[in-house]
C-alpha cells in the first residue's frame, strides 16, 4: 500500500479490451477495496472487473477495523475475498488486543485466503523498525497457525527484511511479496524461500529502469496485482486505480518475458489459486 496524494478520478473508457477480456483468465491479488475512493461506485468498479476478465479479486486490510471492512465486502461479492493483517505503517494504531481479533476474523474459511498485508516499512519514517517487528512476527505466527498464506509490504527495507527472515532461520514461507522493488539478487533470496512476487503498474511508467528485475522472476513465480487504488499503470496513469487496469500490467509482463498474453494470464492465474486455494 503506498499513501501517495490522490488525483481525482477520471471516466475511463474500457471498451478496447472488454471483447478481449473474455478469453483471459485474470487475477488482481492486491487491491485496497474499502477505501474512501470507491464509497460511491463500488459496484460499478466490480462489473468493470468481471467485464475486463477477472474472476478472483483479493482485497487487504491494514489494521483490525479495515480488515473486518476487507470481509464485509469479500462476503457482499462472490469474487471478491479477503486478507486480514496489520500493516507496518498501522503498527501504532494497533493493540495486542487486536491480534486475537485479527485471528478470529482469518477463521472465515470461505472468504479470507491470506494474512496481510503484513512487512516492513522504513520509507514512513512515523514508525521505528524496533516496533514494526513483533507485529510481523505475530502476524506470520497467525499464519502459521491457520495454515494461510501472507501477503508482505517491504518499501525500503530490503536488508531489514533479509535479516528479519536470516535471524528467524525462514527457508521456506507461503507468500507474495507484494509490489516488489528490490534488485534482482533480491528477487532471488525470495524466489530461493519459495516465496511468489508481484509488480505493481509502475512497471508500465516510461521511467521505471529496472525491467531486467521484472523479466528475472520466472513467470511461473508471478502473480497479478494492482495495489488499487494506488499506482494505475499506463495508459491509466494519473487516475484512480482500480481492478480492472490489472490487464495493463499483464500486458507488459508479457512483453518484458516475451510470450503470450494468454500465458501470462493463464500462469499468472493457477499460481494465485495454488497460493490462495480460493
């Protein structure tokens, strides 16, 4: 999740792809669905996914009372489902009184999949990794216990994490890093803990150079996602982000590891649903 100023919401027209969309097999494992952004359409903005292709939506709470808005809205669509989690940046705004609370909601078996989103985060400087850390631990703790998968946020921390996961002895982990921007060689120490990735639309920006880190992870260690309502890729740039702009990424990902969109929409779609058995 990234907290960038928001630019107001433009019409979009979905018209070039929705005949298209019906041969793909589309995912978007990371969306932020009960923020303020979709209070007015938030139906509209689910038919827009179903029409661009998309049959799983997962959505992620950052601290107790977002999560518990994550299964609201999980339980009110059939294709939507849930992680539940206490973000880095929300540390503070947590309890460990929440945590039990947290475990009771992961409990949903028919709707939440994963534990998340969870990490690190020292780009935010409001709050010190010495805090960040037992929370993390908790949280895969959770995992652990109800066998689920995590989806973890790492901006900025790259040896903090490599450290988090060296000192806790971590070789093996169900999991995403979610809206990766690390090098390629730490691409690789995920990729060797068995751990998938994903990239946001900022891969599609005329400014992102790290292509090469993209076309290092094997496209069957990827997974879709769009960190709606954050980050829309081109040719949506600028506007509110939202699931449907998920073929935009795919798009590109295909081109960067120079094979058929409908691999990388069909690949893309077995890894989520062998991560998630949603």
């Amino acid at each position: 999740m990234y907290l960038y100023s928001f630019v107001r919401f433009c019409q979009v027209d979905f018209s070039s792809f929705t005949n298209q969309a019906l041969k793909m097999l589309l995912t978007d494992t990371h969306t932020h669905l009960h923020f303020d952004q979709y209070r007015d359409d938030l139906p509209s903005v689910i038919q827009r996914a179903e029409e661009a292709g998309i049959k799983k939506i997962l959505t992620l709470g950052t601290d107790l009372k977002s999560s518990r808005e994550a299964v609201r809205i999980a339980e009110q669509y059939e294709m939507v489902y849930a992680a539940v989690g206490i973000h880095p940046t929300d540390v503070h705004n947590s309890t460990p009184a929440n945590f039990p609370e947290i475990k009771k909601l992961a409990r949903n078996e028919e709707k939440v999949v994963a534990i998340g989103e969870i990490g690190l985060d020292l780009y935010w400087k409001e709050v010190p990794l010495q805090d960040q850390l037992p929370v993390l631990d908790k949280m895969l703790e959770i995992a652990h216990e109800l066998n689920l998968p995590v989806v973890i946020h790492n901006r900025d921390a790259q040896p903090e994490m490599q450290q988090f996961f060296a000192d806790r002895k971590i070789q093996s982990l169900r999991g995403v890093m979610h809206s990766f921007a690390g090098s390629s060689a730490d691409a690789q120490f995920y990729l060797n803990r068995e751990l998938y990735i994903s990239f946001t639309g900022v891969i599609t920006f005329k400014n992102f150079k790290s292509l090469d880190v993209v076309k290092s992870v094997p496209v069957d260690r990827l997974l879709l996602e769009t960190d709606s309502p954050f980050l829309a890729p081109v040719p949506q740039r600028g506007k509110r982000n939202e699931p449907a702009f998920v073929r935009h990424i795919a798009d590109k990902l295909a081109e960067v590891h120079s094979v058929p969109l409908e691999k990388i929409c069909s690949v893309t779609y077995g890894n989520a649903e062998e991560l998630f058995k949603w």
